[in-house]
C-alpha cells in the first residue's frame, strides 16, 4: 500500500466536491488539489501501464463510488459522475482526435498534465454537465478549450478579416497557473526556479521589455512541432515564444504566455547530461535562460494589444 494515501485522500474529497458543487469559477486552489493527485498517480505502483490522468481519474471514480448516498456534498454525485466521464471518456479522446494531424507526435502523458485536466473539467462545469445532451456538451467545450493560434503570418488588408480554420485552435498545454504554480513534471524546476528569476530582476529590465509577472496568469507551451527550415518560421522572433493576443485581461494586458517545446527541452537536456557542473548551478543558468527569453519574446509581441501600432 502507498505510504502516501492516507495524505491524497482529503484532497480526492476536496476535487470531487469542487467537481460537483462547482459552476466553473476558476480557483487555484482546484488545481493546486488536482496536481498533488497527479503526483500521486504517478507513484501507482498497482495501474503502471496506464498514462498518469487515467490513473487520476480511476481515484476519483473510486472515491466517488464510496461516498455515494452518505451524507455531505457528495451524498448525489450525479454532477461529478457526469463531468468525470464526459471528461476522460469524450472531451480528451475526442480532442486527440481533433488534432490527430499535429499531435500524433506527443504522448498522453505529456499531453493531459494536471493544469490541463483541470482547465478542461473548468468548461464542462461551465457549461453546465447536466443541463443538455452529452454530445452538444462535448462540442462547445471542445471549441472553447481549442483557444490559441499562435504566429499566423498571412498578409491581408486591414478591412479583410481572414479567420482563422477551426483545426488551427489548439490548447497550449499549461505549465505554470497564478495562484497554483508550477505543475508537476519534467518541467516543473526549470519553470519554478525561471519564476524565482523574473521576480528578482530588475524592475527598469522588466519594464524595457513590456512584462509584468504580476499580469501572468498562465504560462503554457504550443504542443505543436516547430519546424525551423518552414518557410512561415523564417523570422526568428516568435521562437522566443509569445504573448497569446487572444487572452487579455480587464486591465488591457496580455494574461497567457506561450513557449516552444523546442526550447524546453533544449535547456533540460543541457541540465540533465551535463555531469561536469553542480545540478543546482545548472538550473540556476536553465531559469535565467527560460527567463531572458520570455523578456526577448514579450518585448517583441508587448504587453498588450495597444503596445505597438502597425
């Protein structure tokens, strides 16, 4: 038996009953509760050959069976049970397949991290689980959570609006969440220690380079393969990674950064084969590195859709 159950058990409790109660309002605390169950699944000795969020979702289902017709929030799981299942059994087999011609190349472990189940089980509560067909659910979350285009270097005249095609949406697998932090993975040093970095540099740099942690409230990365010899990747800026136009919030900032896997993982392989240097030191450098290029990219795109004119 894992020594770490009877720790993970309350925060089962807590995410069944944000997941039935809940109408969709954001609260980190939700995903600070569903990535200590990610970490945990990870550790399932009993379910190993299973990706981590089938793991996450099979304690949820199992919890949720033993508190059926008990008392307290959870005595008619009729929300949780629908959410849960339109979730793992519709939305993310559904979203692979949406995007099966850029996304054949990525894991599901990879993929449906902790923030991601998360963000996705968000929309469902919002547009109310139990209130229409299963299928009709489906199909509106899975156009909101495909919310990001990215760098998308088409020359039109300013009264000619080319919108864009619905399989260029895409989630941006999130990485780190106000409020939550980093989410659990390979990535989650690199980006808590760049974090540690950013807010101890110098205000006049941050403000040279139009970014504000304050205004961050996601920092996420394009699934996507980046090819560098294509020809719509010839300018080089937008392999810094970019403030996503499509999210700004009340105060008319820029909310959601988006970073290439490329570049990722280019700085992990550095910190984990390099034997000649302290790991500490390594990613000590891997943060500041992560870190001077979210300034480079944030600098180029700005702050805010009124940063730069034409």
């Amino acid at each position: 038996m894992n020594s770490l159950r009877p720790a993970i058990d309350p925060v089962i409790e807590k995410l069944l009953g944000f997941i039935n109660l809940s109408s969709g309002a954001h609260d980190s605390a939700f995903f600070q509760n569903m990535d200590a169950l990610f970490e945990y699944a990870t550790l399932e000795v009993d379910d190993p050959s299973h990706p981590v969020y089938q793991r996450a979702f099979r304690l949820l289902r199992a919890a949720l069976e033993g508190k059926t017709n008990t008392s307290g929030p959870l005595q008619d799981g009729r929300q949780a049970q629908t959410v849960l299942d339109l979730c793992e059994y519709e939305l993310l087999p559904g979203y692979l397949k949406f995007h099966a011609n850029v996304l054949f190349h990525q894991s599901d472990d990879f993929l449906f991290n902790s923030f991601f189940i998360a963000r996705a089980i968000e929309l469902i509560l919002r547009n109310g689980p139990l209130d229409r067909p299963v299928a009709d659910t489906y199909l509106l979350v899975l156009k909101q959570l495909n919310d990001y285009v990215g760098h998308r270097p088409l020359a039109t005249l300013e009264t000619h609006k080319m919108e864009p095609n619905a399989h260029e949406w895409i989630r941006p697998l999130p990485l780190f969440v106000a409020g939550a932090g980093a989410a659990f993975g390979r990535y989650r040093l690199l980006i808590e220690r760049s974090m540690e970095t950013l807010k101890a540099c110098n205000p006049m740099i941050l403000r040279e380079a139009l970014f504000d942690l304050n205004q961050l409230d996601e920092l996420a990365v394009d699934p996507r393969a980046l090819d560098f010899d294509h020809p719509v990747n010839r300018r080089p800026n937008h392999h810094f990674g970019q403030w996503d136009e499509h999210t700004v919030n009340e105060r008319g900032y820029y909310k959601r950064f988006i970073v290439h896997q490329i570049t990722l993982d280019a700085m992990l392989e550095r910190i984990e084969t390099t034997t000649d240097i302290d790991y500490d030191e390594l990613l000590t450098e891997g943060g500041a590195v992560l870190a001077c290029t979210m300034l480079m990219g944030s600098g180029i795109s700005g702050s805010g859709p009124g940063a730069f004119d034409s």
